[in-house]
C-alpha cells in the first residue's frame, strides 16, 4: 500500500506518530526475518510438557492429571448439563463433522475431510503451505486466509461436546482428541497459517479448554492426551505473549482476544512456569483495552454488531473465569460491558432477535453454544443479563443454553426489555421505534476508523423483517469487486455524489479522508419524531438527510445543494421477495404482507431495480461470511 503525503499525514494525525513508526518497523523487522529470529519455530518434542512446569509438579502422564484434577484452575462446569433439551438438529452437525462435513462461518459447509486438510481454501481449493514460518505467509497469497483459519478456530468443539452432553456417545470425545492430535502433527509450532494471527491461535485455546475441560471423565481423555494438549496450550499463551502489541496496535478485538487467552491460561493452568505473569498480563491489557473500545454509550470501536457480539462473548468468558478463580476483574469492566450489552438490546428487532447487518461482518460466533441462527444476537444478550444483572430478557428458548454452558442457573423471574429510542452520541446510531417497525441511523462523529463508508446508512424493520437492508461484507479478499466490496458507500442505503464514496479507500480495511456526521435536530411527541442528520464527506456538496415517522409510516428526505451541478444516486438495499414495481411506488410481497414504498425527486429522474447484479456489488447481500444471497437494489 503506497500513501500520498497527505494521506501519511492523515495517518499521523489519527493515530500518533507513535504508532505509525511501530507499524512500519513491524513491517521491517518482519521483512527482515527479525520476527522469525524472535519466534524460533521447533519441534513438539523439544519442548514437551515437562518444560512449561513449574518445579515440584509432576510431568509424567499419569501423575500430571491426577495433579491437575485437585489442582486445576476452575472452569465453567464441574459436570456437563444434564438438562438441555433434545437438538436433532446439533446430531446432525455433529455426526457431519466425524464424515468430514465442517460448518464454516455458521452458514456455509464444506467436505474437508476428517482430520480436515488444515491449509485447504475450500473455496479455491488453494493450499497454504505449512512449512515456513508465519512471517514468511501472506494474509492474500492464497485467497482469503480466513478461509484456511476457519477448522482451526476449532468450532468443531463446541458441538461435540454439546452433542455428548445429550447422548454420551464416545465417538465424539474420539473425534475431538483426533482432531487435536491430528492438528500437532500438522502444524508445528511457529510455521505454517494457523500460526499467523494471535487472535487465532487466542479462538482454538479458548475450544481446547472447553474439551479437555468437557470430555474430561471420558475414557478417550487419556494421560499422554491430557499432556500433550496442556503443553499445547502453553505454546499457544507464548506465541500470542511475544505478538501482542502487535495485537494492541490494531486498536480492534485483536488485542482484547489475546488479553483473554492469556488470563484464562493464567487461571486454569495455575502449574505453568508463566502462569501468574500470564494471568496479570492478560488482566491489564483487559482493562485497558475494554476501558478504550467500548465508548461511554456502550457502542463498541469497530462500528460492527458482529464484532460487538465478539466481544462480548470475550468479556462474559473472563468474567465468569475471574469470578470462579476469585480473581474478579474490576467494577470499572463490569461497568463497560453492562454497557455494551445495554447498547446491543437496544439494536435489536423484539420480532427475530436479529440486530443490523452493520459494519464488517466475518461469521465470527466464538461461542456456538444454542442452536439459534447466526443472526439471532438473543443468546449473547441472554446470557450478558443472566451474568450482569441476574436476570432474564426472554422466556424460555433456545438461546438459554449458553447460560448453562457457562455455569449459570437461569434467573428464575423473566424482565422482558424495554426497547426504546436510542441516541448514541460517541458511537454515532440513533433508533426510532414505533409499535411494530423501527429503524436505525447511522451518523457519527468518527473517532477511531470505520470499517466502511456508510454514514447516513438507514436500517428500516417491519414486523421482523428488514425491509431497508444492510449489505453486509461477503469476502475480505477475493477477486473484485468482492474483494470488500461491500465497504462502498453505494451499496448502502445512502446517497452518493459523482459515484464516488464518502471517503477514500486506501486499503482493504483502510479508509482516510473520514466523513464526519452531525446531528441537527432530533424531536419527538407523542405519535411524530423527527431527524434531521447531515455528513461532510462530499463538501462542497451539502447534504442533509431527515427521517420523520408519524406511526408505522417513515418519511426519508434527503436535500443536496451544490454551486453546480452533479449526479446524485440515491439507493435502497431490499429483502429479495416478489414485488411490483408501479412507477414511483414498489411493493414488496414479505411474509407479513405487502410493503410500499415510494420514491419521489423534486427533479424528472431515472430510475432502476435489480436483483443479483453478475457484473458488479449490487443486489446482494452476505447475512454471513463467504455467503452471498440475491437482494433487490432500486
């Protein structure tokens, strides 16, 4: 990525000139080989279990897990639940993951094998060779990596083990410890892929302490599996401890992940020669790092609802890993997630459960815990107030299972949420809600960078469903226009001047030159409320959007003044369902009945509707990653 001056400028004055010399030295001393000098790869028998011990514990098999058995740090569960409710559905991905079918990004599946290819893209069939070391590996030589990462987050975990605790079949233990064993001989540590991203290395940690915790009283879990895992585990906390600044100066979840991986070796793992060290420098960075990513409103750094559930997922399990450790974060943590979690309730729609497709969605579900949909944020929000505040949102439902996995007894009294009109001044959203629709705003005041170019994006719902729609992200990296193309300004429901975006592009995940949102008015009675928002990002084109809502009708109004004249585009992302289209007027056929919608210009315009566009990013729309479905543009 080459920069203008004035770009690099732009760099400096947003980020510090700190930062910037600690990014571009990381890129040298990584070009350089300084990174592979400073995370030598080896062999697993180098390093066996006995090396990671602290003196006086016990490093034969055997005796190592009787240790562990009195000695151990404290997990979620001493038993798995015996209460969950039958899942078909969770044999059916269980039993499609021993014949070598993997769930990817929660809506996709692909045969990969069992024990998978871990280097394979599925979706080019293009290898990562595992054989150098990380350093040495490209995000993009190979398509997109989060596609080679994906079976070594090791979600496969989570549902066999969901899977055993309702039908004690040992196949399923079998399988995990395969998997595990399979995955050493595969990636030595420091080389190949899944050695790359610390956050990474922070998700798999994380489901190999939920099996060997979980499929502890099987047979299968014998001595030397135990061992070898522990010392695993070990290996894992080093390599994220020796990249973690890199980490930090991401200024994303990167750093809060990582924090997490080594607070929790830290607690469960109270035998390792760095284990205090482990659990106090996860702790700060912790703290810190939450204190500065979740905004005083509760609206979370990287303008994504997919990344703020992440995040979440991260602080509930520190949370509840402190409180049964006695090593309780601090009340100024509980204070910001509380928050956050207070934020998120207010983004969702009471119908589906579902939350705005906004913001850089990549199909994380750390926690798939439930057998609800991906989009259904129901079960974060579930347990955050079940660990919170002891109480629940909503009866009794799927999305309660999370909170027996984390060893939470459901609160016995129901508190359904109240949802109301939400202003969030920091993170730059702001909702109206009438009795059976609502809609949400983007218009923000930026402070850290956005993911994409959508400022005065409209969010519109109506009896569950999403009727103006959010893109969503598709693929980071793949061929264009798909290579985060949905980023763009045009795809969102916006408008756009000359074609250009708000911003400029000068990365995948880059964007300078930030239009900056005000909020002019925002008033309500009793059946009317009404917005006025304008952005800067065209100046010195002016542009001003209104939303005002009498009842169930919405009215959005958007005025552009310029000294001459320009093209403006206005664009409206819609459910693909069948529709009529009567001059002006479309109606949508949804399953809650007919939509309409009209558009009018003070000026003669053209117009034009399609769905699934094959030449371009419009008429589409990714619900997950890696998935794209038809959507109507008009």
């Amino acid at each position: 990525m080459s920069l203008s001056v004035k770009h690099a400028a732009q760099l400096i004055r947003r980020f510090g000139i700190g930062w910037v010399a600690y990014r571009a030295s990381y890129a040298l001393r990584m070009r350089l080989g300084l990174l592979e000098r400073h995370a030598k790869p080896y062999a697993w028998a180098d390093r066996p279990l006995s090396s990671w011990l602290k003196a006086g514990v016990p490093s034969d098999p055997a005796a190592y897990q009787q240790w562990r058995a009195t000695h151990g740090g404290r997990f979620f569960f001493e038993r798995l639940p015996d209460d969950l409710p039958p899942s078909p559905t969770l044999i059916k991905q269980a039993e499609a993951i021993l014949a070598g079918r993997f769930p990817f990004f929660e809506r996709l599946t692909f045969e990969v094998g069992f024990p998978p290819d871990w280097h394979v893209n599925p979706m080019s069939g293009s290898h990562i060779p595992a054989d150098r070391h990380w350093s040495r590996i490209s995000d993009f030589g190979a398509g997109d990596i989060k596609l080679v990462w994906e079976t070594s987050r090791f979600g496969a975990a989570y549902r066999l083990l969901r899977a055993y605790a309702r039908q004690a079949d040992e196949r399923y233990p079998a399988a995990f410890w395969t998997l595990v064993e399979d995955w050493a001989e595969h990636n030595p540590p420091q080389q190949g892929p899944q050695w790359k991203s610390g956050q990474e290395l922070a998700f798999r940690l994380m489901a190999w302490c939920f099996g060997l915790y979980g499929f502890a009283e099987s047979p299968q879990t014998t001595p030397t599996r135990v061992a070898q895992l522990t010392a695993m585990i070990a290996a894992h906390a080093e390599r994220i401890e020796q990249d973690i600044e890199y980490a930090r100066s991401q200024k994303n979840n990167h750093a809060i992940s990582e924090a997490l991986a080594l607070w929790t070796v830290g607690l469960l793992f109270p035998e390792f020669q760095r284990a205090a060290r482990w659990r106090e420098q996860g702790r700060r960075i912790l703290e810190a790092e939450v204190a500065r990513q979740v905004y005083d409103d509760g609206a979370y750094v990287q303008h994504s609802m997919t990344y703020h559930r992440l995040m979440l997922h991260d602080c509930l399990w520190a949370l509840r890993l402190g409180e049964l450790n006695d090593q309780r974060l601090s009340e100024a943590f509980y204070d910001r997630v509380r928050r956050a979690a207070d934020f998120l309730l207010q983004m969702i729609d009471p119908v589906s459960g579902q939350v705005p497709n906004y913001g850089s969605n990549d199909g994380a579900l750390i926690l798939p815990l439930n057998d609800c949909d991906f989009a259904d944020f129901r079960p974060v929000l579930q347990a955050s107030y079940g660990l919170l505040q002891q109480r629940r949102l909503f009866l009794a439902g799927p999305w309660d299972e999370d909170l027996a996995w984390l060893g939470l007894p459901p609160p016995p009294e129901v508190d359904p949420p109240l949802l109301a009109d939400l202003h969030a001044k920091v993170g730059g959203y702001l909702t109206l809600r009438a009795a059976h629709s609502w809609m949400m705003l983007r218009c923000a005041t930026l402070r850290d960078r956005p993911s994409q170019a959508d400022q005065l994006h409209v969010d519109l719902w109506w009896r569950g469903i999403n009727i103006a729609v959010d893109a969503g992200t598709y693929l980071y990296n793949g061929e264009p226009p798909w290579n985060n193309g949905l980023a763009t300004t045009a795809v969102h429901n916006t408008v756009t001047v000359e074609g250009q975006d708000q911003m400029t592009r000068v990365g995948v995940f880059l964007w300078l030159d930030w239009a900056q949102g005000r909020v002019h008015s925002n008033q309500q009675s009793e059946h009317l409320r009404y917005l006025e928002v304008s952005h800067d990002g065209y100046q010195p084109v002016s542009y001003r959007r209104a939303v005002l809502q009498i009842d169930e009708s919405w009215l959005v109004l958007d005025v552009l003044h310029a000294p001459r004249e320009h093209p403006y585009r206005l664009h409206w992302l819609l459910p693909d369902v069948p529709y009529q289209l009567e001059g002006q007027r479309l109606t949508l056929d949804t399953a809650a009945g007919p939509y309409s919608i009209q558009c009018v210009a003070s000026e003669a315009a053209e117009q034009d509707l399609l769905r699934a566009d094959a030449t371009s990013q419009r008429g589409w729309q990714a619900r997950s990653y890696a998935q794209k479905t038809p959507a109507l543009s008009w």
